[in-house]
C-alpha cells in the first residue's frame, strides 16, 4: 500500500504546488508606472513576452525629452524684425524725456503773444538736472537775411524770459532757423513760433 501512496502523494503534492503558485501569480498587482514609456517598435516584442501579464493602456507610448535653452542663429527678418522693435523702444523712452511748448508771434515781433504755454514747464525747466532748448522760427514774408535774425531774437527773447524766472542760464541753448521749416506753408500765424524743448536727465524720463 504504500508503493501505491507514495505516487499518489507526490501527484497531490505537485497539483497543491501549481495550484498555490497560480493563486500567488494572480494576486500580485503590478501599479502602472506613468515614468515608464514603450517605444514603438519595442511594443510587440513586450508583448510577445510569455513571463509578462499586463496590459496596455495606451495606444501610442513616446519618449518625453527636455532639452536645455541653447542659442540659435535668427533669420534675416527675425533679426530686422527684432531691430526694428529695438529702435522704436529707445526712440519711445528717449521722447518720453522731452516736454515742448510752442509759443507764437505776432508779425515781425520777438515777443509772444502769451507766455502761458512757457509756464506749463516752467517747473520742470526749473530742475538743475534738465536742459532746455529753444528754436525760434519765421514765416516766409521777407529776406532770408531777415528771418534768420528774427527767429534768433525770438529764441533768445525766450531764454531771457527763463532766466529772469529763475533758470540757469547755462542750461539754456537758443537757435534760429529762420523762415526754412515752416508748419503750413503760407501761413504765417502757425510759422511765427518758437519750440521750446525741456529735456529730462536719463533718470527722470524713465521714471
């Protein structure tokens, strides 16, 4: 009897042993690793593989791959493109220094007709850090001769008048252009000007 119970046991044991290491082998829960990618053309071969049992959750797998910034060389209308963005910002910041009046003549006359518009910037032409300009103009009637001197004594009539309020005469350049740059042309009460331009220092027109 026991010749026969020998075979039997060892069947009934190996059958238990299967039986146990399939339990174990189903129980075992593998969690999806998001870091893990397949390559395509590796796909069928994970497959294929008999030791794996799992599944494929997605239809397309890549690889994610980060790269370092690193310079390039620009295109010739990126480069344009980028100078001319260049060229408008500093134009923009340097005409945010300038703050201009404009002051108007009567005929042949080197005092204005209001000072009014000089004391809006009178202020800021008061600061030591500021540098004033003034250019005097001429309408067309008479010698070149002529308008060239008066739109000097109009310039210069301005800067008088600054200095008397207060201002370094020293900050304070004149010109004249005469009767060469008018606003409309024949019109003489829009060309009998004078431009006032107060400059802020770098500092102050960035503010």
């Amino acid at each position: 009897m026991t010749r026969f119970l020998k075979p039997v046991l060892v069947v009934a044991m190996v059958g238990l042993a299967s039986q146990a290491w399939a339990v174990d082998a189903h129980q075992i829960v593998v969690p999806q690793n998001d870091g893990v990618a397949i390559e395509p053309q590796h796909r069928a071969h994970v497959l294929a593989d008999p030791t794996r049992d799992f599944q494929l959750k997605r239809e397309t797998a890549m690889w994610l791959v980060l790269e370092p910034s690193r310079p390039r060389v620009l295109m010739p209308d990126e480069e344009a493109r980028l100078a001319s963005e260049e060229a408008q910002l500093r134009a923009d910041a340097d005409e945010a220094r300038h703050k201009r009046v404009l002051l108007h003549f009567p005929f042949s006359k080197a005092t204005p007709t209001s000072w009014a518009p000089l004391e809006q910037v009178l202020d800021t032409a008061l600061r030591q850090s500021t540098q004033i300009k003034v250019v005097g103009h001429a309408d067309e009637v008479g010698t070149t001769k002529f308008n060239q001197h008066l739109s000097e004594r109009r310039a210069l009539a301005v800067s008088r008048y600054l200095v008397g309020k207060g201002v370094d005469k020293y900050r304070v350049s004149t010109e004249g252009h005469g009767k060469r740059e008018p606003v409309v042309a024949g019109d003489g009460t829009k060309n009998r000007r004078a431009v006032v331009d107060v400059i802020l220092s770098v500092q102050e027109g960035s503010q």
